[in-house]
C-alpha cells in the first residue's frame, strides 16, 4: 500500500448553502452538495490562499471549572512532573515509605522520593530486551516486594517474554544485592508457561498475601467466548488465581492446603479459578490499629456485557465461561446452573458493548479519609471511571458511588497502597493519582444551557461566537449518516503544537465544538475542553425541539429519531473514545485538515493548513507547502482503494487500534503504518471470532471473513465498531473496507 504525501489542489469555485453563512463555514465536501443542512439560497465562494485575514480574538468561549464531584473524595493527579512513562503499578519496600517503586510497562522499574521528587526517575531494573506482545496487552505486568525484603533484597516481576507469536507468561525473582532497592541484578526463574496464539487476556498480577504466600492470577490466554476452553479447567494456568510458597523448593512449593495440592491430574498450585481476564487483586490486609479482613478483592474484565468484582475464596469457581458476572453466558442462555460456582460481589454493565474493562482495585485503610474506611475502591481502565464499593448494613446490597463525575479519568493500569494505607491510581500516559477527601463542594457554575457557554450567540445558539474558528476533516468519524459543523477556540496568543506524528498538542483552555444535525436539525452540541490540569473533559447538550437552545446532559441517554436513535455519550464515553494515546483531540492532525475548505464569512474556498499557519495558530511554521505535506484522501472519493480504506480505518478505528491504545490484538489502523505493521491482516482475532470460521482481522480476498467488515456492519452493539454511539451501517464507508479487502492478494504492500 502506497502511504504519504498527496498532491494539493485549490479546485473550483464552490456553491455552497446561504443558510452556512450563519454557522461561518462549512465542510468544503458537504458544502459542494448543499448539504450543509441549511434553508437558505446557494452563494459562491472563490479559491484563494486563505481563507482567514486574521485570527479572531476569543473574548468569550473560556474552559469553565469542571461541574464539581458529590462524593465525599475526588481524585488529584500528583507527581506531575515525574516521567514514569506508561507506569502498570507502584508500591513502596517494606518497612520504607521514602520512595515509591514504578513497573513500567516496557520493562523498567523506576524510583523516586516521595519527597521533592526529580523530573527523571532514577532506573533500578530494565528488562525491555526480554519482553514480548508489548502491542497488545503484554510486556512487564506485575510487581510484588518480598516481605523480607530488607533481609534478602527479593522483587518477583510477572511479565510476558518469549516473541510475539510465541508468548510465554512468566514470574521471575530479581535482587536487589545491597538490600537496599538499588540496582536489582541476578535473576532466577520462578514460574513460566506457554501462552495462547493471542495478545490479550494475561492477567499478570503478583501480590503477597497475608499468609506470605506469593499469589499470581492469569487470564484465560485471549480471543472470547472462551475460545480456549480455559474457563472451567483445572489441568492449566490459565484462568486462574495461583498460589506458591517461593520460600521453598527450587523456584517454589505448593502449600499444602492449596485446593488440588494432592491432586495429580489437577495444577496443585491453583487457588481459585473460573476467571476471564483476572488483571488485578489486592488483600485487604490493613494496619496497625487499623486491622483489614485479610480477604482477596478482584476484578476480572467481562465478554461484552458485564464486569464483575470478585471476593475470592480458596477453592471457588467464578464461572467463567458458563456465566459473565450473575448472567448467564451466551447471553441468550437460559436457566443456566449455579451450582458450584460463586456469583461476584458486584458486577456492572458495559453499555453499547466493549466500552468498559475493570481494573481491580483495594479496600482503603488510611486514615486520612475516615468516612472510605472499609470501602473498595476501584476503576475502570477503558472508561476512566473510578468507584468506592460498599454494602448496606440492613439489605446487604451493594452501595457504589463513582468519585470522579468531572470526567477526570485515564486508561487506568492499578490502585496501589502507601505505607499508611492511602491510595494512588496509576493510568497510562505517565499520569499518577491519589484519592484525597473532597471538601464541600461548591454550587457548580458550569454553564447548564449552551446559550450560556459563550462559544455561542446567546442570542441565536446556532450560530457561533465571533472568536470561533471554523474547521472540517477530509475523513469523518462515522456518525449514524449526521451532519457535522466543527469550531476551534483557542486562548487568545495560544499557539498549537504539531507532533512528530502531524497530530496537534493543543494548548491549555482549547474548546472544540461539534454541532450534530439530522435531516436539517439540529441534535446535540459536544464540548470538549482542555482543562488547567492538562486533563480533558467532554460534555454533551441536547437541543430542544424549538431549536433555540440546548440542555447540558449528566450523563448518557438514548433518543428515538424517526427511524433510528440517537446516542448521547456520557462524560466517561468522551474520552474512552478520545483516549490518552491519541492524544485525546481526534482529527485536527495535518493529514486531517489538509485540504479545502469553505470559509463561508470570506466566501473563499481555501487550504486549512494554510490558513491556519497565514493567521498564526501554530507555534513553529509548518515547513512546507500544503502539498509536501501528509494528506488523507476522503474514503468515498476516487483515487487509490487502499489509500482511501486506511484513511476510514484511521478516522473510524485508530484512536483505540494503535499503540498503547485499548484495541485488542496490538492493532495499528493509524493511516501511515503500512500494512505488515498493522498486525490485523491475516491475523488471528484476540477477542474472538464471532462464530465465523477461519476468521482473520483481515482476510485478504474475503470481507466476510474479515472482522474489520465484519464489525463495520453488524448492527449487534456488543460486537460492533466503532462501539459507541453508532447505531447504523456506514453503507458507504463499509463499501470501501470490503472492496479494498476483495483486491488485497497478500500482505505485502
């Protein structure tokens, strides 16, 4: 496949819609068609080399303060100014609460004082030649001190090693030989196994526990569906919570009292089992004066419905593959038997399929928080959610309160434990948290109607406010067949930084605006703010019936039109979509914006790129013409199929399919990665193969084969992509993935 610059061409005068004029622009695409969903007679814009003067000032569309939290804590990110890069866990030695010890996914263990800590972290340990799958879900997982550590300097690490379409799990015992956490060197193996043929599903976690025993939890190998029929075995790692005294033998000994220990035909170092994807756990050991109950707390991620927290006793079968949480699996099946198997403590939904994934967390035994005493804390690492779990003291029932309503939230890796019993959330993208109490809160001021956010007329909300700047891409999120008017606003003199990869770093106080209308009207006005913490928040309104304002949402909400129904997302939808390893902002890249664009209140037809740079939106100068610069052909346009197929999957599948984003499989449909380097074509599917046989995430020469078509047009919202907010088939769209994949004849470029 030929990937990289396109030639830059102005084109023709263009006739677009009179009723644009008040919107300020439009799409230079939609706006050949009139399609720009106005009401008013056509006008004529001319080419030339830009299509701004000079850059607007913004007086009024500011980043308002976050609508405050009503739990009683909230998260706060510290260490900011540490790099600990893509950080898995943390955790202190035992017995010195001084520093605090970073698994960094690609193989470094990295240190810092808890006191005036330095930008860069001092390296104790890096074992990144030894790591394999860091595309998908492997790479270094898990860390656990030994207890003792102060007497023998132990540190067991769980990560994945061997090669990418070999993988072996492994648990390894490194030294640390002054006892003292700095440079850990001799090594010795502990426990390893060879993986399944997926990159998913690794489980990885180490802990003590309480009895000194190592415990160690695995994932049932990938794919879905208990492809591997690991779910219910006793005769494998996988799927399993594992339990060995490293204390004993050569490597370790299995404690006598472990479920199958006299069993030969059964792995004697099994603990519980029954698990999907168990990928974190924590003892509630406690504190002085503030003792725990010594019970194992888990959260194993679900199929495509459920999530599940789990209290984990010796012997127990969590279900898994018969159920997924208290539901019957398949999910069509019916009066499916419990017996002998431990329903989970909790278990919460996924909604529109696959857009959540627990991350497991611990039961807080601080004192700085009396009133979280005794609850669980966890997270969610695919939508940013984080929770307290408690019952009620009467019904028993579970009581869960989400702590971070803001919309803070991060691809969230492990909530570990201080010294004293505090707790810290680390999330991918170098970001730590720490749950602190949260005061009273404060009567929100965040703007409740859209007429009152400022980035509109507060006269006539359907038009922009002056300091807006219009934008459009040349390949489009699809979105149920809506149509789009995009606005960016920058903080006056703010400058956009543009990435090495041509994706753009957009200043502190950026708002960008996004009005969806369907048949002509309008439907919803999405926000989406960088706030001062650097953390961005999306929010949602929801226009009238009159069409003359918009209402702020809570949360998410369903809403028939006509023949379909629209998706409003969550603030925790927001930035699953606009993950972390996109860079949160989706399609304001130089290859999204390299192209026409009609600028309705000059009546021009001009390059974006250009005019951004003419009126000073960037902080260096772009180095190049429009033309020697990446440029993303429109799917639906002519030109070459290949080209135009990875620009869909960039714009549709990307901002979760490439590294270290939450797509499965390693995946990477960003437009420049060549095909080999995509890891999807011939590929075998992690997360299933959804009935069909042979299937591939790409099949070349066979769409119906290929899970990439596959899931394009399903209607099944616990299988489709992208998995949120669509509800209909991309006709268009799903025609180019599908003739691209009939003409593909190999892999090779």
């Amino acid at each position: 496949m030929r990937l990289g610059a396109t030639i830059f061409s102005l084109g023709l005068t263009a006739v677009v819609s009179a009723a644009a004029l008040g919107a300020g622009c439009s799409n230079s695409d939609e706006a050949k068609d009139g399609t720009d969903g106005g009401d008013g007679g056509p006008i004529q814009a001319d080419p030339a080399p830009y299509g701004l003067d000079t850059r607007p000032a913004n007086t009024t569309c500011k980043v308002p303060a976050r609508p405050p939290s009503t739990a009683s804590v909230k998260l706060q990110q510290v260490f900011a100014n540490v790099d600990v890069g893509n950080p898995m866990m943390m955790a202190q030695l035992p017995g010195d609460a001084s520093r605090w010890y970073v698994a960094e996914r690609n193989g470094k263990i990295l240190s810092f004082p808890v006191q005036n800590p330095p930008n860069t972290p001092r390296e104790d340990l890096n074992i990144g030649s030894q790591l394999s799958d860091l595309g998908s879900e492997g790479g270094l997982l898990g860390m656990a001190f030994h207890p003792k550590f102060a007497q023998n300097g132990y540190v067991y690490l769980s990560y994945t090693t061997g090669t990418d379409s070999a993988i072996v799990s492994t648990i390894k015992r490194f030294t640390s030989a002054a006892k003292n956490g700095t440079a850990f060197g001799a090594q010795s193996d502990v426990l390893s196994f060879n993986q399944e043929a997926r990159g998913n599903h690794k489980g990885g976690c180490v802990q003590f526990g309480p009895d000194g025993y190592l415990y160690a939890s695995f994932g049932d190998g990938g794919g879905s569906n208990n492809e591997f029929g690991h779910g219910q075995d006793t005769d494998t790692f996988f799927s399993k919570v594992l339990r060995i005294d490293i204390d004993k033998g050569n490597g370790y000994a299995i404690p006598s009292d472990n479920p199958f220990a006299n069993d030969p035909t059964k792995k004697g170092e099994i603990y519980a089992y029954g698990f999907r994807n168990p990928f974190r756990f924590s003892f509630d050991i406690g504190k002085p004066g503030r003792e725990g109950t010594g019970e194992l707390w888990l959260g194993d991620v679900g199929q495509d419905n459920w999530e599940e927290v789990d209290k984990v006793r010796k012997g127990g079968n969590y279900g898994w593959s018969k159920k997924e949480g208290t539901h019957c699996f398949p999910p069509n099946t019916t009066n499916c038997s419990s017996v002998g198997l431990i329903d989970p403590v909790y278990d919460y939904p996924q909604p529109n399929g696959n857009a959540r994934a627990v991350t497991g967390g611990r039961v807080y035994r601080g004192k700085a928080i009396p009133e979280l005493v005794g609850k669980y804390v966890f997270a969610d690492s695919s939508s940013g959610e984080v929770w307290t779990l408690s019952f009620d003291a009467t019904s028993g029932k579970p009581v869960v309160v989400k702590i971070n309503d803001s919309g803070t939230g991060g691809t969230f890796t492990s909530v570990n434990e201080d010294a004293d019993g505090e707790l810290y959330l680390t999330a991918l993208g170098n970001k730590i948290y720490k749950v602190v109490p949260n005061a009273k809160p404060p009567a929100s001021t965040f703007p409740e109607k859209l007429s009152q956010t400022g980035c509109v007329d507060p006269a006539n909300p359907k038009n922009p406010a002056a300091g807006l700047i219009p934008y459009g891409v040349n390949s489009p999120l699809w979105s149920d067949g809506a149509e789009k008017e995009r606005y960016l606003a920058l903080p006056d003199a703010a400058k956009i930084h543009v990435n090495a990869d041509g994706d753009f770093d957009l200043p502190k106080g950026t708002v960008l605006v996004k009005t969806f209308s369907i048949g002509g009207k309008r439907v919803e006005t999405r926000l989406f703010m960088r706030h001062d913490d650097g953390d961005w928040g999306g929010y949602s309104y929801e226009w009238n019936d009159e069409q003359t304002d918009a209402t702020l949402l809570a949360s998410n909400k369903s809403k028939p039109l006509g023949s379909q129904t629209w998706y409003y997302p969550s603030r925790s939808d927001c930035v699953s979509c606009h993950s972390t390893a996109a860079g949160r902002s989706l399609g304001l890249e130089l290859g999204q914006l390299n192209g026409d664009f009609v600028y309705v209140s000059t009546r021009r037809l001009s390059n974006q790129l250009a005019t951004f740079d003419h009126i000073g939106l960037f902080d260096a100068p772009l180095g190049g013409a429009p033309e020697t610069l990446a440029k993303f052909p429109k799917p639906t346009d002519e030109g070459n199929l290949g080209d135009r197929a990875a620009s869909y999957l960039h714009a549709n599948c990307s901002f979760c399919h490439r590294p270290n984003g939450i797509g499965g499989g390693g995946t990477d449909f960003r437009y420049a990665t060549t095909l080999p380097n995509r890891k999807a074509c011939n590929a075998n599917p992690e997360n299933g193969n959804l009935g069909i046989a042979d299937a591939k995430i790409i099949a070349p020469g066979a769409p119906k084969k290929s899970l990439v078509s596959v899931r394009v047009h399903t209607l099944d919202t616990s299988k489709r992509m992208p998995p949120l907010a669509t509800s209909l088939v991309d006709d268009q769209g799903a025609k180019v993935l599908d003739d691209w994949i009939q003409g593909l004849t190999t892999c090779t470029p």
